[in-house]
C-alpha cells in the first residue's frame, strides 16, 4: 500500500501544478481579451479622428477651389462691365455722329 499511496501523492503534486498552469493561463487569456477590447476602442477612435480628418480635408478642398474661382469670377465681371460700356459707348457714339 505504500507504493500506492506514492503513486498517489506523485499524482497530487501533477494535478496541483495543472491547476495552477490552468489558473495561470486563465489570467493570460483574460489579459488578452482585456488588451483586444481595449484596442478596439482606441481603433473606433482613431477611425473616427480619420473621418473627421477627411471630412475637414474635403471642406478645405472646397473652399480652396472656391478662393481659386474667385478671382477669375471677378475678371470675368469686370470683363462684362467694360463690355457693356464698349457696346454703350459705341451706340451713343453712332447716335451722336450720324
């Protein structure tokens, strides 16, 4: 009986450090699940920082075209107006000399 009751203390200490090694890998894994769920929420944040991003990007596109336009906008305006005085000033010319 003494043989067995060996046996059975070499298999309590194997069982013991099994449910340590099991404890243990339990903490590693809630670890990890803490660090996903944590990198998940920092990506959700990032990618909405990143859509924020584009969002300002295409309005800065926008108003860029617009200060390019403007420009050329007023020259065109200013282009109509001495047009108009061309075609003014030439009737009144053909009025007053004929």
């Amino acid at each position: 009986m003494d043989e067995m009751s060996c046996e059975n203390c070499k298999n309590e200490d194997r069982i013991r450090q099994l449910e340590l090694d099991s404890e243990r890998n339990q903490k590693t894994h809630k670890e990890f699940f803490g660090r996903f769920e944590k990198l998940e929420r920092e990506n959700a944040v990032t990618d909405e920082r990143y859509q924020q991003l584009l969002v300002t990007m295409n309005e800065i596109k926008v108003d860029v075209r617009e200060l390019k336009e403007k420009p050329a906008r007023r020259w065109e305006q200013i282009v109509g107006i001495v047009m108009q005085w061309a075609v003014l000033g030439l009737l009144a010319a053909s009025m007053i000399f004929r």
